[in-house]
C-alpha cells in the first residue's frame, strides 16, 4: 500500500534516473502521424552508435503544443526544433552535447508569443513527463493532492474548495462544478459514479485527447478526488474508438496506478475505495449529452430522455453520478494542491481560471494553447496564431463547435468568457477555435455545421430528425442558387423552432452556426437570393 513517504521515494528515484541530458521528443497522436516515431528512432539509435547511453535519453514526452509544426524535439528548455525529418536527428545529438546547430535544423522560437502568452495549469505537464510512466507523474508532486485531501479535508470541505474556485464544467455549458458535486453529495444511497465524459467530437477540437495522451494521471487523480468528495467508489471514463492512443495510455495508467495502491482498495491506508473503467464508444456526437453518454455506458442505444431527473440525482443505473469532462478533472489537482484562492485569482469575475483552446484553420500556428479566462480573441488569433498565413485577414472566429458560432472580425477584442461568447450568439464551448479568412463563405460553414448536426442526430425526436434535414437543404438551395428571398426568413423560422422544441443540447444548439451567420454576414445569403423569384 502506497503511503507518503513511498511517493517521495519514487519522485526522488525518478529524478536520480535524469541526471543525464534529456532530449524529449513528442510522441501525441499528432506529432506521430507527422513521423515523430521515426525521428525518436533515429535519435537512439544515433546515441547507440555514439555509445552516449550514460549521458543522454530519450524521452518520449506528450503534447508540445506547436501542433502545425511537428515533429518537435527539445534538447533544453532554451533550445527546441521544430519540423524535424529523420535525417537531421543524428545532428540534434550533437546539440544536446553542445555543438552550434546548422542551417539544417529549423530553431522553434520559445520566446514567441504562441508559448510566452500560455499559462499552462491543465497542461503544465504537457510535453515535459513521459506519459506512458507513473513515475514521471509522481515526480511532478502526483498523487499528493489526493493523499492531501484523503488525510486532511473531509468530503464536504473537498466540494468546498472546489465550490470557492469558481471552476465552471470545460464542457461547453459551463455549469458551476462545486454546485454539480454538492447536489451529488447530498444524494443519498450507498452507490454512486464518477464519469468523465471523453467523448471529444467537436470538429477542429482535440483539447481532451491530447490531455488524456500527455498526462493520463492528472485526470485519474482527479476523478478520484471527485469520488472522495461525492461518496462514489466507481468511475468511468466515457472515450470515443477514434481516440486509440489516450484509450491505450488510459489503460496503461490505470493499469500503474492500480499496481501502487493509488486507486483500488484503501487508497493511502484510508477507507476510500476508488476503481475506474474505461467504456469506449462508438463515436456517435449524440453521446457527448450527459443521459446519451449514460445510455451508452449501461450498453443500451445512444439517445437521450428528458430531464429532470438529471444524472446527480439519477444516473447510471439510477444511481446518483457525477459527470465532468476531461479537462473539468484535470483542473481538480491544481486547485487542491494550490489552493481556491488562487485558482480564482485566474481570469475574470464569472469565469475563473484558464482554457485550452485546439488553434486551427487560416492562422500561421495551429496546436494547442492553454489562456487564462479573459484574454482577447485578437490576442489568441493575431499574436498567438501569427495572424492569416501571407498577411491575409481575418474575417471571423468559429467557437463551440456544431454548437457555437463565428464571431466576426470586428469584435475580435471580445474577452474569452463564457458570458461575453454567448451575448455574441456563439458559446466556449469544449475548445475549438477555428480561424476563417475572407476567402472563407459564411454559407458554405453554415452548410457544413449542419450537414454535421444532420448526419449526428439520434433520430429520437421529430424537431431535430426533421429540421436539421431541413435547414440543410435550404442552404444547399441557397448555394446552388435556386432560393428566393423568403427562403432566408423560412431558415430563421426553422432554426427557432428546432432550437425551442428539440429534445437536447445536439438539437437545441445545431442552429447556432446559421443563427450566428445570418446576423453577422447576412449580405452573404441575400447575395445569393437576389434577383430569384418565388
């Protein structure tokens, strides 16, 4: 059984294990598809034939964030390359040992504003610890935060500080997480659940995956935190099949934390219990809603049912169940080890913290950032991003993914938070953040959020099935140049009534993207009626 003093015992072994150069060398889903397996290959295999075995490794890191530009290897925290190819990694071990790097080796800017203007909680591990080791995590202080609150804070006082945080649920609605724990604390019964909802189907959107790839621990510490909290003794991690790197990761870390006590029976010599599963889906949008994503987990269909009950009062088998997203629990071991007070002291008044945002479309650097709450859009686009790739300009920013909406160029200065994005008509939503150009139709991403929604819609209530169909093939009439001017009021018609009357959040928001379009490039779709009759 793991106390304590083992903890340090693993930290401090771990750290005499690194007293030789570390090159870390990414090795996220993203980086590998760009070939960084290879280049880490080449890496050894140069420090083989160098016999440098006792001066320098390799170590396979998560997420290095700079997401455009991988592969991506750092010999130092001053010194990291970027777009590396095998045939330059023999040079980069010369680096690490001291030599000037040639031409050949193209230098990643660490002082560029893409990483000096990140503030990284949930990913401050990301790119630095070898995910697939437990021992790496535990010399970056985890599993203390869960021994902390298992030897010093009762459960209500756990929801307390949470509660104190101002932490707001990652997932898109933005729900008070201290207030989610409370009602599930309250609930009686001697059963309940933790659940994380991983299923990440957002297009552009790959904040969880790559959490879940680079720092697998952090989410299980704190799901076990929450079920220390809730009375849970079970957890679930709810993951899309399209994720096979984070499943195999997940696995292996639970696996780990399973063999040092950290999760199991008696967790810290106390009288918590705490086990977690992971249920992999099959990639249907629809199971991203809370009582889809249950239904799913209990081996039934991927549907939802209305609510109330909500699943704190009854979920998973009735059971009363706690449900957050990835990187809700990943901020659960910052707040704990740091304290409320300066979790709060992050971001604005309503929305406490910071945000990882998945950067992509028209922008110079796309990859993974991590704001705190309140930063400026333009800042994210423009300095972050380095603006449109050859000078182009910006014409709007798409957030919150099917569910959210384009916020146009002029109101680029509009604070990341979660009331500021929805008085614009679009909402945080998980993350993604998608960058258009003036080359970009407005109808034409309209069309494409809808096809999306129409294509993921359960089927289970009429408002959705129907109306996305509908709103679709009023847009594709739009762009073929066959609608008339009344059309445009039949699609707003359309998208209040599929907004009002379907049964979850995948109807209620699929509108937005039109709703958001129509009332900032409206001239885009009369243009495209004018001059048609009836």
């Amino acid at each position: 059984m793991t106390d304590l003093a083992e903890l340090f015992e693993i930290a401090e072994a771990e750290q005499d294990s690194h007293r030789k150069i570390q090159i870390r060398c990414c090795t996220a889903a993203g980086c590998m598809s760009s070939g960084s397996l290879v280049v880490k290959e080449e890496l050894e295999k140069r420090i083989k034939e160098k016999n440098l075995g006792d001066r320098l490794e390799v170590v396979p890191v998560g997420c290095m964030k700079l997401c455009g530009f991988a592969p991506l290897v750092d010999v130092s925290e001053e010194t990291c390359f970027q777009q590396v190819m095998p045939e330059v990694a023999p040079e980069i071990v010369d680096v690490a040992l001291g030599e000037t790097p040639s031409n050949k080796l193209e230098i990643c800017d660490r002082q560029a504003p893409f990483f000096t203007l990140q503030k990284p909680v949930v990913l401050e591990n990301s790119g630095k610890i070898d995910p697939e080791r437990i021992e790496a995590y535990i010399a970056q202080g985890g599993y203390r935060s869960l021994h902390q609150v298992l030897e010093d804070l009762t459960p209500m006082a756990v929801v307390e500080e949470i509660t104190q945080s101002g932490l707001r649920g990652r997932g898109g609605g933005g729900y008070p997480t201290g207030l989610k724990w409370a009602t599930v604390a309250k609930m009686p019964g001697d059963q309940k659940y933790v659940v994380c909802n991983a299923d990440e189907g957002d297009p552009g959107a790959f904040m969880d995956r790559a959490v879940l790839e680079s720092d697998p621990h952090r989410v299980l510490e704190g799901m076990a935190i929450a079920g220390y909290a809730v009375g849970a003794n079970h957890g679930y991690i709810y993951i899309r099949a399209e994720y096979p790197l984070a499943i195999q990761r997940l696995e292996k870390a639970i696996k780990q934390a399973k063999s040092k006590g950290l999760l199991g029976s008696q967790i810290f010599n106390s009288p918590f219990n705490f086990t977690i599963d992971i249920r992999i889906g099959a990639g249907a949008f629809v199971c991203g809603e809370e009582t889809a994503l249950i239904a799913s987990i209990e081996g039934g269909r991927g549907t939802p049912r209305p609510r109330p009950p909500y699943p704190a009062q009854s979920g998973l088998w009735r059971h009363p169940t706690l449900i957050n997203n990835v990187e809700t629990y990943a901020n659960i071991v910052p707040i704990i080890r740091e304290g409320a007070d300066w979790f709060s002291s992050i971001g604005t008044e309503k929305s406490k913290g910071t945000k990882v945002f998945a950067l992509t479309g028209k922008v110079t650097n796309n990859g993974l950032i991590e704001v705190p709450m309140g930063t400026p859009v333009r800042q994210i686009v423009e300095q972050m991003g380095g603006g449109i790739p050859d000078g182009g300009t910006v014409k709007s920013v798409q957030t919150g993914g099917p569910s959210g909406g384009c916020i146009p160029a002029d109101y680029l200065d509009t604070p990341i938070e979660y009331d500021s994005l929805i008085k614009l008509g679009t909402m945080m939503g998980s993350g993604g953040m998608i960058v258009m150009d003036e080359a970009t139709s407005m109808v034409d991403v309209a069309k494409f959020y809808m096809e999306f929604c129409q294509c993921e819609s359960c089927g289970k209530c009429i408002p959705c099935r129907a109306g996305t169909v509908q709103m679709s093939g009023l847009l594709s009439k739009m762009l073929k140049g066959q609608a008339a001017p009344k059309d445009i009021e039949l699609l707003e018609q359309l998208c209040h009534m599929v907004k009002d009357a379907s049964l979850c959040g995948l109807g209620q928001s699929a509108p937005n993207p039109i709703l958001s379009t129509l009332r900032y490039f409206r001239d885009e779709y009369e243009s495209l009626v004018a001059g048609n009759t009836d």
